[in-house]
C-alpha cells in the first residue's frame, strides 16, 4: 500500500466525541443549577429534596470535565504521534464510537430526563440495570435485572422512610396510558 497524505488535524474540541462531551457539560451544568435553584441541600442538619440532585449535578459535572482534560491530553498525545511511523487507523476503526465514560454519561442524562415521568422506581431500575449492562457485560442479564430492582426498592424505602422524600411515581395518565379517572 502506498501511503497517503494525512487529512489536517482538526481542532480538539470538534473532533471525536469531544462535541457529545461539551454538550454533556453543558447540560451537567444547566441541571445543577437548576438544582441549586429549588431550595437548600440542607436545612438544619437535615437533608432537602434537593440534596440528590445537587449531588448527582456535582458527579455529572466533575466526569464531564475530567472527560474534556483526558480528551485534550489524549489529542495532544496524538499530535506529538504524527511525526512518528505508526499507523492508528486500525486501532481507530476498532475503538468504541463513544468511551465507557461517555457512555455513562449519556445514560445518566437519559436516566435524569426519564426520572420525573417514569418515576424513581422504574427509572432508577432501568438506570443501574443499563450501568450493570454497561460495565459487566450482558451475561447474566435476568440476575443483573432483579439486582437492579433490588437497589431501586431499596433506594426507595430508604428516601421514603428514613429522609421523608417523597419521590415522583410512575404517572401514567401524564403518559397518555391513564384513564383519567
């Protein structure tokens, strides 16, 4: 094979997955906000409503910009590799389209859009199920399903009897499967 001229470097910030990171942060950020905006995390010693969402706004926001500083190490990596005789196209056409880390965080905006109308059980169980899939595989799957189940009980009575929050139900008349009734 004859080798071929490579085509110019495109900035870091518009290549790769880089533009679904940026627009993760953004959205990150826009949800903790928002967050910070309902009412206090604490009040007197005691956790609020908006404690977790502050919570998981923080985590969000911290992967999503640790994310940003690995692909910006990762292209300058590249970059500093172009002088040199290597060949990355098969490594490239056999990595993932997106990282675990992008992954997940995809699935926990999805998990944040879907939690006020599916409610916290069936959303919070589809959520650890499709991490559980994400980082372990998809062997054992109805094991990882009833696991996931369990951790959404649990996290339930937790919030419901120990902290008294009351977390969004499955409403299924705002689904359009209610009888109104």
């Amino acid at each position: 094979m004859s080798s071929s001229a490579s085509p110019p470097r495109r900035h870091w910030l518009l290549s790769g997955a880089t533009p679904l990171t940026l627009a993760m942060t953004a959205i990150s950020a826009f949800y903790l906000i928002s967050a910070f905006q309902m009412t206090s995390p604490l009040d007197n010693g005691r956790l609020t409503a908006s404690f977790f969402p502050v919570l998981i706004g923080t985590i969000a926001l911290v992967l999503c910009v640790a994310q940003l500083v690995s692909q910006h190490r990762a292209s300058r990596g590249a970059a500093t590799d172009d002088g040199k005789e290597t060949s990355t196209t098969d490594d490239e056409a056999s990595a993932p389209l997106l990282s675990p880390a992008l992954r997940l965080m995809l699935v926990t905006a999805l998990y944040i859009l879907a939690f006020s109308h599916l409610g916290y059980l069936l959303s919070s169980a589809l959520y650890v199920f499709v991490v559980m899939l994400l980082f372990s595989g998809r062997e054992k799957w109805i094991s990882k399903a009833l696991i996931a189940c369990a951790i959404s009980a649990l996290g339930h009575g937790l919030f419901e009897q120990l902290f008294n929050v009351h977390l969004p139900a499955l409403d299924l008349f705002a689904l359009g499967l209610g009888n109104g009734g």
